[in-house]
C-alpha cells in the first residue's frame, strides 16, 4: 500500500510539472513590447551567442538546466534544431526552449517509471522491450508533436501570404514607405491572420532598433522556413536595391500565391480518394461483409445440417 501510495504521489507530481512546463511553454505575455527588442536576435534562430551561454551555463535553474543537456554528447545540436524547430512553430518565449526541454526530459522519465513499475515481476526480456518502448515513446511523440505545431505554423503563414501581400501591395500604392506599410497591415491583419501579422511586426522592429532590412528578412525566412516567404523577402530586397516599383510585383505575387494554394486544395480534394480507400478496406468492408454474407451463411449452413441429419 505505501508503494502505491508513493508511486501516485510522484505520478501526481508529474503530471502537475508536466502542465505547468506545458503552461509556461504556450503562455502569450500580455505586453512583450518592452523585452521585444532585446529577443529579436535572441529567438531568431539558434546562433553560437546562445549556444556559448548554454555552455557557460549558470542564470538560473533552466539555465543551468540547458547547460547540463549541451555538455551531454550531442546535446548542443539537439538544442539548436529545437530551438531552429520552436521559432519555426511561432514560439517566441525566451525561456521556451528550457521549457520544452524540460517537459520532455519529464514526460520520457514519467514513461520510464510508470513502465518500470508495470514491468516490475516480469521477466528480464519482456521488461528490456517495455524499457525500449517506453524510452523511444518518449522521445518520439514530443518531437511528432513539435513537427505537427511546426506544420501548423506554416499552413497558417502559407494560407495567410496572398490576402496579405495583396493589402501590402495596396497599402504602398497610397504612397506609404515599405517598413510603415508593412506595419499597417500587420495591425489590419492582426485579428485575422495573427501569426503573419506577428512575424510582419518583429520585421519593423527589427529594422527600427537598426538592423538592415536585409538581414532582418533573412531572419524571416530563417524563422519560417517557407519558400513563398522567401521569394517575397527577395523581391522586396531586389526592389530596394534596385529602386523598381512594389507594388505592382506584389500583386502579380499575389494572384500566383493565390492560383498555387487553389492548386494545392485541388491535390489536397485528389488524394481525399486514395486516403479513404485504406480506411475503407480495412474498417468498413469486413462489417459490410459480416453483415451481409454472416446469415446468408448461418442459413446454408442451418440448412445442410438438416438435410443432412437422420431420417425420421
């Protein structure tokens, strides 16, 4: 009874820490503008500036943290793919990638012990294979889980690129310079596409605290991952640097955004076919044969057992 008792007590705690890593993780700071400045370069991406504090450790638990995981081997590229991973899935937190390492460290050893204490009277090679299963289920499924919110991320961001460019395209047309325009738009879109609107925002304050504009798109496409956004940081680059007119490559940009995301809805509707054939092959046919062929054969079967019983 003790050792139950102690073994839900720590599953408890486990739980809690896990929800409040998670908490801390996806938490929206209510008023960001006065660190904002300072987490431009920090969360842009991965640069060796963090990765020497990560081995410097100190500043903290989750500091700390961080830097016992980057002297680990390996561990300072799994933190830098993560943290590349975590801006690419729109988390801006500059303590996200402490808590997200942090949950995952927690969740695989939640799976260690919980399957340790489930194992417990088997023998040594079932134990070793739910030892193995748990320990790869809890370093694959938070990973799975980043790569679905990093994919999110980006259907919300490639969804969101022709409306915007078209409003962009029209806010320069009434004469607004390119850092101004983009701020206006990323304030008309905030409420609808939010995330585009984000990423839009941190480029002018970027360029306002002093950075080249050029830079500060790189670390958009850095920051995305998506080749539409990079075809259009590198127009409006060559635009700049070349003094042609904006707007209107905008909106042709537009109008071939919008024709490749009906393209894409097109493929997407195609392989609705093909995806619905497994499903149906595997859950729906074996029921439609049980109903359908089960009494017929009941039947037959009633059938020959009298035909083939004694005379009376």
């Amino acid at each position: 009874m003790l050792t139950n008792a102690i073994f839900f007590l720590l599953t408890f705690a486990t739980l809690a820490a896990l929800g409040w890593s998670g908490y801390e993780l996806f938490r929206v700071e209510e008023d960001p503008l006065g660190d904002r400045l300072e987490e431009l370069q920090a969360h842009a991406m991965a640069t060796p500036s963090t990765a020497a504090s990560r081995r410097r450790g100190g500043g903290g638990f989750l500091n700390t943290f961080l830097y016992y995981i980057s002297i680990l081997p390996g561990g300072d590229s799994w933190l830098a793919d993560t943290e590349k991973e975590l801006a690419q899935a729109g988390v801006r937190q500059r303590q996200g990638l402490a808590f997200y390492a942090l949950f995952q460290v927690i969740f695989l050893l939640t799976l260690l012990i919980g399957m340790g204490y489930l194992q417990r009277n088997n023998d040594l090679a079932p134990k070793f294979g739910g030892m193995m299963s748990a320990l790869l289920l809890g370093w694959l499924l938070p990973q799975q889980v980043l790569h679905r919110l990093v994919k999110r991320y980006r259907n919300k961001l490639q969804d969101a690129l022709p409306d915007t460019i078209d409003l962009l395209g029209i806010v320069l047309g009434t004469g607004l310079a390119l850092d101004q325009a983009m701020l206006r738009v990323s304030e008309e879109m905030e409420f609808i596409y939010p995330e585009l609107a984000d990423e839009f925002y941190t480029v002018v304050l970027q360029v306002k605290a002093g950075q080249d504009r050029a830079t500060a798109f790189k670390q958009l496409v850095r920051r995305t991952g998506i080749e539409d956004i990079k075809s259009l940081s590198a127009m409006i680059i060559q635009s700049e640097r070349f003094g042609t007119s904006l707007s209107q490559a905008l909106k042709v940009y537009a109008d071939s955004l919008r024709q490749r995301r009906r393209l894409r809805s097109e493929a997407a509707v195609a392989k609705a076919g093909i995806k619905m054939l497994f499903p149906i092959v595997l859950f729906i046919l074996p029921a439609l044969f049980v109903v359908a062929l089960v009494p017929a054969v009941l039947s037959v079967l009633h059938d020959l057992k009298q035909g083939f019983g004694p005379p009376h």
